[in-house]
C-alpha cells in the first residue's frame, strides 16, 4: 500500500495519470483477478468487513469501533481483525494496547484494541481462527475488501464524501485499489461520510442495483476547549487536510500545520521541531487518536511530544442510530443463510 498519496489522484486525470495508464491497467488486471481467482475461506462466525474502494483514510477504523460498540450492546463478543499495516510483526497476534509498540503492531490495530480484542496477522485467516479461539463470535475485519482470503458475510465500503474515487484511476495513476465495477459487486451496502458531492455518482450507481446506503459524520468528542485556541496542528494520516477541517470546525485557530505521511513514525528531529515551535509561538500541540497512539507507543522521543499534545478523539457517527445495529443483524442473517447453504456445522453466534 502507498502511504503518501500523490496529490494528483485526488484531482481531475492528467496527463501523469494518462502517462501511468498501462501500468495501472495491469494492476487492475491483477487486482481484479485475485478478487475472482479462488473461493474465500470460511469461518464457524459472522464475518462484517470494513473496506474502502481507495488506497487511503475513508474513516474505517472508527466505523469499525461504531460497529464494535452496537455488537456488544447486542450481548454479542466482537473482534477485530486487522493486516497490522505499518507494522514489523509477521505473525498472527493477539495485541495488547499497554504491552506492544506501534512500530510492531501498527496504530490502527492499537487504536481497535484499546475497546476489544484484537488480532493482527497476515493471513486473515489465521487471524479470524484466533479471534474465535480467544471467544469472538462475531469478526469485523478493518481493511481487506479487495482480499479473497476470508469471507466476509457483510463488506461494507466507507466512501469519503469531498474525495471520493479520486480521479478514477488505479494504483499508481489513481487511488483505486481495483477496477470499480469487480468492487461494487462485491459490497454490501456503503457507508458516505460527510456531505460533500464527491461519491454522489458512486453512490446513485449502488442504490440502484439495490445495495443500502448509510449516512454518516466524523462527529469529535468532547472539544470545547479548542474553541479560540491557538494551535499547531499535526497528523500522519492518508487525509491530513480532514483532520484540520475538524479542528478548525471546532473552534481551533490552526497557526502552525505539519502532514506527515500515512503512519509515519516521527524522527527526534521532527519531534524537536514541533516541540521547538509550539513552545516560541505559544502554541497548543493537537493531533489525531491515531498519531497520539503511535506516539505513546513509539521510541525516543516520542514520549515527550505525547505528554504535550492534546488529541481530538472522533466517532463514527451514523444519521439512522439504529443503522450500526441493523448492519450487525444483516450480518448475522447473511451468516445463517450461508450456514445453513453449507451444511450442518456448529455456530457460536446469538443474536442480542
């Protein structure tokens, strides 16, 4: 996966696009056949996958949490399942948020464990038999739509609603992770977040072929003292222009702004250069949930720039709030008819 995306992908194609054409129509190639080329592997569970069409941040990981939470609240034992991206570990793991370091496990997966089981593993199927193994009866799986390793009984695609697909194209003269058409036959239902014009073709097209469309908003969590507070901003996430919409939204007075690439562990050089400007301008360091745990959990001097910043924690916020909990019934449904299609085998799920 790219980790700092061009910013060309997100704008109308160009001739750097049209220059990588070839390459990007082999990859789709590839892509699309390993979508089809084998049937995937089956769990004794329902599995709810949490994907994106793109390369980059829709807002998978806290819809994942949002799905997580109304799974308990169900009287459900959910875990997730995550490919550990950005991480060194190669093998299936259960993580521990207070043990592991980010630059093994991967923020996300630290982000997912700090509220439920989690497991990271290459090989998704790997990781899903260890999840049931440790009591999980019911997995959703962050990342993996475009992977055929493990059936998913409810893919549901996270669209950001100002990017959308970008300009169209596949990795590398776009951000599309395969060809749209192999994608939409594939998901379940989509998710927009936000309420720009971007996905509004992607999401007329899936509406009427009958997949269900949910609504949702990154909605911050408990930011009344940024209101008129002078900060120096930083994120290393795929989108860090979102995460300073949301602090300025709230009342932030963004003076300074550093973007890092997508799960970029900080330098002390780079530490000591946030540090050295917030303290001569008298700036409040505020960053995203995903770079404080990457801090926290990191080496040198990344501990002192987490005693300093300050974070802006974000839910997944659906418009129906029965919807969270109706996507976990049609998984499990899904689940049951496919059960049942098999054949005889022992189920541990319950409906809440």
């Amino acid at each position: 996966m790219i980790s700092d995306a061009p910013p060309f992908w997100w704008k109308r194609p160009d001739w750097r696009a049209r220059m990588l054409w070839p390459i990007s129509f082999l990859y789709g190639r590839i892509a699309g056949w390993r979508m089809r080329a084998k049937s995937p592997r089956k769990v004794p569970v329902p599995v709810i996958c949490v994907g994106n069409f793109t390369v980059g941040g829709a807002g998978k990981t806290p819809t994942a949490l949002t799905l997580g939470r109304a799974a308990r609240a169900r009287g459900l034992t959910p875990g997730f399942l995550s490919r550990g991206y950005g991480g060194s570990l190669d093998v299936t793991t259960r993580v521990d948020y207070d043990h592991h370091k980010a630059a093994a496990t991967g923020d996300e997966p630290l982000l997912l464990a700090r509220e439920g089981l989690t497991v990271i593993s290459r090989r998704r199927l790997a990781g899903a038999r260890m999840l049931i193994e440790q009591g999980a009866d019911l997995i959703i799986m962050d990342d993996g739509f475009q992977s055929n390793a493990l059936y998913a009984d409810f893919a549901l695609v996270v669209i950001d609603t100002h990017r959308g697909i970008g300009n169209g194209h596949i990795v590398p003269g776009g951000p599309m992770r395969a060809p749209l058409k192999r994608q939409m036959a594939r998901l379940s239902a989509i998710l927009k977040v936000g309420s720009g014009p971007a996905a509004d073709k992607i999401v007329r097209s899936a509406a009427r072929a009958g997949k269900p469309i949910y609504v949702g908003t990154i909605t911050p969590r408990e930011t009344e003292w940024l209101a008129g507070t002078r900060v120096l901003a930083f994120a290393g996430i795929a989108d860090p222009d979102k995460f300073y919409r949301t602090v300025e939204e709230e009342g932030g007075v963004i003076v300074e702004r550093r973007g890092f690439a997508d799960h970029q562990p900080l330098s002390d050089d780079e530490i000591e250069e946030l540090l050295s400007v917030a303290s001569a301008q008298d700036l409040v360091l505020v960053t995203t949930a995903k770079d404080l745990v990457r801090l926290r959990h990191g080496h040198g001097r990344s501990a002192d720039l987490a005693a300093l910043a300050r974070v802006v924690e974000v839910d997944m916020a659906f418009d129906d709030h029965q919807a969270p909990g109706k996507i976990i019934d049609l998984a499990i449904d899904a689940y049951r008819r496919r059960r049942n299609a098999d054949g005889p085998q022992q189920g541990r799920v319950k409906r809440g």
